[in-house]
C-alpha cells in the first residue's frame, strides 16, 4: 500500500521515536504491563504504514460494495438509507406484544423482531408438562395461527418486515407467517422478513434445539429450497455468533465459530442438491457489539472479507451477492450491569456505534435495565432513540467506513481475519462444525471463565460491579408477566382444539409424518396444518416421533 | 486435610438454554475444591432431585434467566423435602428481581447470587454455610 522508500523513512523515524518512548515509559510508566484484546492480539502503542506493509489495497480492502467486501457491502451504505431499527419485543400474551409492536413502529421503529417463549422455541405447546413456568416469560406464546392472527392484528405484513428468532421448530413458524400474511389479504411473495433458523448454535450454546443434527440440517434445507422459489425475498436464516459471544467467546471465536456454522449450512444445503447462489444470497448473519470498541468494527469488516473468501474461493459461487455478509447486531447483553443501571445507557450507545461504523445492515439496542428483567416502555424508547443519534445527529452515516485506513484498524481487521481463520481450519480438520460442537463450547467456557477472573481480580474493569460501587435504591417499576398469562394461554388453547374438526387434524397430521419418512419438502405440508390450526405442539410432536431428540453432550 | 469434600450438583431447571453462568459458577466451585456435577440443560424438579440424592450432595445451586424461578426453585425445595433431604442447601442464582427474593427464601432457598455476583463469594458462601 505504500512506497518502499516511504516505508524506509518511516522505519528510519520510528527507531529514533523507540529510544525517546523507552525515555518516556520511564518516567511515566504504563498502566498495565500488557495491552491486549480478549482475542488475544497484542497492542502497540501505535500504528503506522509499517504495520501494513505488505498489504494490497485492492486485494484486501477494496471500494464499498466490491469483492472482498472490507468496507461494507454496498457502495453508498448509510447515504442511501440508514440500517433498519429493529428492537427485539415479545412477552406475554399476543395480545401485549401486538401492543408492543404497535408502540415501537409508532416511535419510528422501521422493523419488527419477535420473541418468543421457550416452549415455542422447543416445540411445545402450552398444556405441555414442560412449560410449566415459562408461559409468556422470554417472549410470546404462540400455539397455533389464531395466536400469529393476535400478534400482527393490524401490523400488515406485506409492508413491515418481520425478524424472527425461532430455530428448531421454525419452518412451522414460517408457515403460520406466510399463512397470516394470506389471510390478510397479502401474496406470499410480498412479505419480507427473516427466520434465525441457525440450530448449530443451538446444540453449541443457546439450547433451544429439538431434533438431532441430520434432521435439522435437512429441514434448513428444505427452508432454502422453498424460500428461493416462493418467497425471494426471505431471509432464509440468519447465522448467528451474537449468542456465542454472550456464552463467553471471544471476538475471533466470535466470527470464526459463526462462520465455520456457515459453511456447514452451505455444505448441507449444497448436498442436498441445491446450487450455491440459489440460496447465497438470502443467507444473513447476526453479530454481537460488544465494549471493546475498535475491536468490534475490526471485527465486522474481518467477518466480511472472511465470508467473501469462503463463498467465491471455497464454494464458487459466482453471484456477487451470494459474497456479501450481510448482518444484523445486538448490542452485548452480558455487559449490562444490574449496579448503576442508568450506565448501561452509554455502554449500549458506543457497542451501538461500533456496529455501525462496522457496517451493520439491522440494529437492536439493548435496554438499560436488562440484567434486572424485561425491559419496561419507557427504556425500550431509549434504546431506540440512542439509534436515532447515531443515525441522525452525529454525522457517521455521511460517508462509507470511515474508520478504513486508520492504521489500527486495518491492522486489527488482518489479526481477526488470521485468528479466525485458524479456528476454521481447525474446525475443518475436525470435521466441520457439527462434529466440533464439544471443541467449540469447551473454547466458550474457557474464554468465559477468564473473563470472570479478570473481573474478579480486577484486571478488567466494570463499573458499578468491582469499581466505583454505590449505595443505591432497589430498582422500581420492571416489567413482570404474571403466571395468569400462562393460564390463559392454555385456556385459550383448549377451546382451540375443541373446536377443530379432529378427523381433518389427524389427517394432516398423517401427512406432516409421510412427508417427514420421505425425501419431500416439508414446508408445504407445514403449511397446509398451520391453515387448520393444528398446533405447533402438534407438529413437534410427530416430527419428535420420527426423527428422535438431540442429546446434549455436557461439557464444562 | 482428611476434610470431607463438598459436594455440589449445578443444575440448569426449566428450558432456559443460558449455561455460561451455571458453568463458570461450576468451575469456580470445583477450583475452590469441591466435587461439583454440572446437569445440563433441560431438567425438571423431579430429574434435580433426583439427581442431588445419586449423587449424595451437600448443595444443589440452580440457575434460571428465563423468569420461571418463581415455580421451578421452590419445586425443587419441596421434593427436596420430601424425599428426606430437606438439609441440602439450596442456592440460586440468574436474572432475579431483587422483589422475588423475599419469596424465595421464604420456601426454602438460602441465598440468591445476583448478576456480578464475585465467584469468591459464592465459593466462601458455601464452605461457610456447610462447616
């Protein structure tokens, strides 16, 4: 990137410089014997041309919106329109989160993200023995379409779009979507959202898995295929790294296990029949944004390049969209302190700006009191609007990355990108990332734990927690969803299945089980039962049957 | 030094998927010289319990973020109880409202460890309690 006599001089001026920093140091010693990363990359004092020295522009950073994607994945990005606001809601009834939703788009919200509960996530209806508890307590009940009719009452779903973060069982939640969508009048094609769909993580860290590998990887697949000719516009699934860094990984574990997913996700999918820029394209990705600023946007624009790489090298894919990483960010719910709440105002607002000045194509800020518990209205209105600041008032959407070139961060973003290659490769010789899950979560806790220590012996600082600690009032006014929630909700279901015509359930339950015994896409028959109302529970239940349940391998 | 071991079953009640801190606290516990069982994810009150009396332990802490402590902690106390164990200690920990805890302790949990919770503490806490 620069001349070799340049480089020379600079070399030349930067000896004499070591011997006056050494001077310094003496008088004003360092604050800490080591600077570091929690990805484990060194940092110097400073960074000059040197540190890039045997960089290509071309070949490694690029325009925005050209191969290999370091500066962003469209050639105008912001100046075009800003990412989408999307605050993740769901609690409760359906009827609350209808009423969530509708306040977040009323506050300028420019799309929705739903919750749902753990016996949604896991396929179990609400009268399951399992859901005991956790009716309505992470996110919303839904059992069957008449509780997707309640969420979107009056939110048209041919003109929001709508994330949602559902796994195992989300080909039935796509279904009861594109089904509510139709009865409202919209065509399938119209709607535009985007399902996680990313069940390796889910065996690594999130739990919310139901059916062993082989099964789920065929019924991602299937999604694709589907997808890819009815509703083009889908986000078929969003491989996510966001809830491995909140299980501890560090910023490379981060990208490198979320991305050696990606490839096992494209591999199946490939295996299946499918080609690869069919379905490369609609493939997204969501990262975490966690406190180590300059890290964090190192680390969006390394994934970039990284994915970029794999699709075109790896996988010869040939559309130069199947090359683009696109992704949405959270904001790092583990950095949220219970002590001090209010701070967590300002850590949300920078992790937010990393995001941003990284690239991201969707936002979610998290809210300030949720270590304590869900968040309440009115901090819900702040996350949102530290979003609007950074779009709309502090000037750092005007122009395209515009941290590229800065010493540091190109030097950081080829670190990331070398770290995390070398997990994928290990990752690969492994196996790939399904039989690497062990390896992955042992790596998670490791990192996990040293962050505890370095708290706890104060090497890394967070306040309120083991610095600058004060008295303070117990916090008022949190969100609370009551058990009555959860008994309305099996009422509700009861009258339901009362009233279905039982003879029709069973049969398209038949259906749901040939479809699954055979080779065929499962989605279709998924929706042809959400139309009669045979419940998600239901559908679990035969897919259960067929294919067994996941064991989880306990590592720690 | 012919001190018997504490042992201890960390337990993940509920279908709450978050385990970092069940297995921090884990391993902090067993670095802290105990003999620790870490459940996995997924269990009922019935597999807890039963679990704490196979394994004969002295603690069963638990650990929910998923807001289901009200139900499942007290559970776990209660058959506890029932099958003749009631002096296990009992502890919790995860995303509980400081206006729960009155409630818990009430039927039978010890202690709760909030969110930035030092693992010494927990660790002191236990040995404490137990000599």
């Amino acid at each position: 990137m620069f001349k070799q006599d340049q480089l020379d001089k600079i070399a030349a001026n930067k000896e004499k410089w070591a011997a006056k920093l050494e001077a310094t140091m003496k008088k004003r010693p360092e604050r800490q014997p080591e600077f570091a990363v929690d990805s484990g990359v060194t940092i110097n004092t400073v960074y000059t041309p040197l540190d890039l020295a045997d960089r290509d522009y071309e070949q490694d950073l690029g325009l925005p919106g050209e191969y290999p994607f370091t500066r962003g994945v469209q050639p105008n990005l912001y100046r075009g329109r800003l990412w989408t606001m999307r605050q993740y809601a769901g609690f409760g009834s359906a009827e609350e989160t209808n009423q969530r939703f509708r306040y977040l788009l009323e506050q300028g919200q420019t799309g929705l993200s739903c919750a749902f509960d753990l016996p949604t996530q896991i396929g179990y209806d609400s009268d399951h023995q399992l859901a005991r508890g956790e009716i309505g307590k992470v996110g919303v009940a839904i059992d069957s379409l008449a509780d997707m009719e309640t969420l979107f009452d009056q939110i048209p779903l041919g003109k929001v779009s709508t994330s949602m973060t559902i796994n195992a069982p989300a080909g039935v939640l796509l279904a009861m979507y594109i089904a509510c969508a139709e009865k409202q009048g919209f065509k399938k094609s119209e709607i535009n959202g985007t399902i996680q769909n990313d069940v390796i993580k889910e065996y690594i860290c999130r739990g919310t898995y139901i059916l062993p590998p082989e099964p789920s990887m065929r019924l991602i697949s299937n999604i694709f295929e589907y997808c890819s000719k009815e509703i083009p516009q889908w986000n078929t699934i969003s491989i996510s790294g966001y809830h491995i860094r909140e299980a501890g990984a560090t910023a490379a574990q981060e990208i490198a296990f979320t991305l050696a997913d990606g490839i096992a996700y494209v591999d199946a999918a490939i295996k299946s029949g499918l080609d690869v820029d069919n379905f490369g394209p609609r493939l997204s990705f969501f990262f975490n944004a966690h406190l180590n600023f300059l890290e964090e946007v190192a680390k969006f624009r390394a994934a970039r390049r990284v994915w970029a790489k794999i699709m075109r090298e790896r996988f010869g894919a040939k559309n130069p969209r199947s090359w683009t990483l696109r992704f949405h960010t959270q904001t790092a719910g583990v950095s949220l302190t219970a002590q001090q709440p209010m701070v967590n105002i300002m850590r949300t607002a920078f992790e937010a700006l990393s995001a941003v000045l990284g690239g991201t194509q969707s936002l979610h800020t998290n809210s300030y009191d949720e270590a304590l518990a869900l968040p309440c209205d009115e901090s819900v209105m702040i996350a949102l609007r530290t979003q609007q600041v950074i779009g709309y008032e502090i000037g750092v959407c005007d122009l395209v990355d515009p941290l590229g070139g800065s010493y540091y961060i190109e030097s950081l973003t080829n670190a990331l990108e070398e770290k995390c290659m070398d997990y994928i490769n290990k990752i690969d010789a492994l196996g790939g990332a399904v039989k690497a899950i062990e390896y992955m979560q042992k790596e998670i806790h490791n990192s996990a734990y040293q962050y505890q220590l370095a708290i706890d012996n104060k090497k890394k600082t967070v306040i309120g927690v083991n610095s600058f600690q004060m008295e303070e009032k117990p916090p008022e006014g949190l969100l609370k969803v009551d058990l009555s929630v959860g008994e309305r909700q099996v009422e509700k279901l009861k009258k339901l299945k009362a009233g279905r015509d039982q003879a029709k359930v069973e049969s398209l339950l038949k259906a749901i089980r040939e479809a699954a015994e055979s080779d065929a896409n499962l989605i279709p028959v998924f929706i042809d039962a959400v139309k009669e109302y045979v419940t998600l529970g239901e559908i679990c239940g035969v897919l259960r049957d067929v294919f067994g349940e996941y064991k989880q391998q306990i590592v720690f | 030094m012919s001190e018997k071991r504490i042992r201890v079953l960390v337990a993940k009640p509920g279908l709450d998927g978050h385990d970092r801190g069940a297995k921090v606290i884990a391993q902090a516990l067993r670095d802290g010289g105990m003999e620790v069982v870490y459940t996995g994810l997924r269990q009922t009150p019935e597999q807890i319990v039963s679990a704490a009396l196979q394994e004969d332990v002295d603690v069963v802490g638990m650990s929910i973020l998923s807001g289901a402590h009200g139900t499942l902690f007290p559970e776990v106390v209660n058959l506890l109880r029932e099958k003749g164990a009631g002096d296990v200690l009992v502890v919790g920990g995860g995303i509980i409202p400081e206006e729960d805890i009155p409630a818990l302790k009430e039927a039978g949990v010890a202690e709760i460890f909030g969110p930035g919770t030092p693992l010494a503490n927990v660790v002191t806490y236990i040995k404490e309690k137990l000599n």
